[in-house]
C-alpha cells in the first residue's frame, strides 16, 4: 500500500509500513475500505503526519499485537 504524503511540495505516493497497514486493517471496522477517511486517518496518524512522534504509535501498534493471541496453524 501506498499513502500520497499530506505535503504541499511532495506528492509522491508513500509504502505504508506492512505493520501500520495490519494496525489499521484491526483497528477500524470490516466494512472499512483503505480509501475511507477513517483508514487514511489511522495511516496517517500512525505514520507520523499528525504530530504524534512515530515511536509512541509504534509503542500503541506493538502493544496491540502483543496482546492478541498467536494460533499455530498446524499443530
């Protein structure tokens, strides 16, 4: 995925980082389509745009994954 960068200078889309993309997919509702606000919304907060420093979104992400259980799928 790609996000174009809310920058007046640069309009070259952006990669998403795989885990923002798995962050964002959870975090807003099934019926969320990746070109919904809410989803650039959570892109963009996650990526930085917002003002929110990237190590503290990371700290939310991980502690997310973290605490969501790990099935194997062949046991």
């Amino acid at each position: 995925m790609t996000i174009t960068v809310p920058h007046p200078q640069n309009h070259q889309p952006t990669p998403v980082p795989h885990d923002i993309v798995q962050y964002c997919d959870a975090f807003t509702p099934l019926s969320t389509s990746q070109e919904d606000l809410e989803y650039i919304d959570c892109v963009w907060m996650h990526m930085g745009y917002y003002g929110v420093p990237k190590n503290i979104m990371k700290a939310v992400r991980d502690e997310h994954f973290n605490r969501i259980p790990v099935h194997p799928i062949f046991e």
